[in-house]
C-alpha cells in the first residue's frame, strides 16, 4: 500500500479570526457609557425638580444596572455554572436595592430598581444591535 501526499492546498486567502469577546464587550460598553449618560441627565432634572434624592436613587440604579453585564462577564470567568452565578448577581442586586431603601428611604428605592430594569433593556437593546451588526 502506496501512501499519497495531500494534495496542495491553493492559496485562499483566510478571513481574519473575529475576536469572540469584541460585540459583548462593544455592548457592555456602549451600556455603561449611555446608562451613565442618562444617570447625568436624571441627576439635573430631579435636582432641577427639587427632588436631588430622587435622581441619586435613579442614577444609582442605573450604574448598578450597567454593572450587572460586567459583573456577569467577571463571574463566568472565574468557571461557575451561569445558573450560580446569575443567582448570585440578583441576590447581590436585590441587596444592594434593600439597601439603597434603607439609606434613601423606602419611597425611593422603586427608583432603584426602575435604574436597574432600563440599564437592562438598554443591555439588551446593545447585545440585540451587536448580534444584527455580526449578521
């Protein structure tokens, strides 16, 4: 029995490897910059208002919110199931919502989690434009 070469491959050109963590990466950012953006913006208005506790409750919901993706990427690294570690982001979320009552008053902390549902539309609204974008 005779063993043949390969044969030779023709010089195709090969397609630059994407880098897996750019469009989450991209989209976590563009949530961090707009949500802090907004937190700004609500700052203003709620002081403009007369209700500067109000905006702080908002403003923190929404930069705690934002930092939920980043916390979600930190945590996957570290090789835990993505059941644990989403339990453990919303127990560490709903704690600091619980506590954000207790120092802002319990009147305010709805504003707290409001912040934190938008910045999570917002994160989807970003990983949603990053998945069309890699299409």
């Amino acid at each position: 029995m005779v063993l043949q070469a390969p044969a030779p491959v023709p010089d195709v050109p090969v397609a630059a490897p994407l880098d897996a963590a750019a469009g989450p990466r991209r989209a976590l950012n563009v949530t961090a910059a707009t949500c802090t953006g907004v937190a700004v913006v609500a700052l203003v208005v709620a002081g403009a208002l007369g209700q500067p506790l109000g905006g702080v409750a908002l403003a923190l919901g929404l930069i705690l919110g934002a930092g939920n993706g980043f916390l979600a990427v930190r945590l996957l690294g570290i090789g835990v199931a993505f059941a644990a570690t989403s339990l453990l982001r919303l127990l560490i979320l709903t704690m600091l919502a619980i506590l954000s009552g207790f120092v802002l008053g319990w009147e305010r902390a709805i504003l707290v989690a409001a912040g934190m549902a938008v910045a999570q539309l917002v994160l989807s609204a970003a990983s949603l434009r990053e998945v069309l974008r890699a299409r």
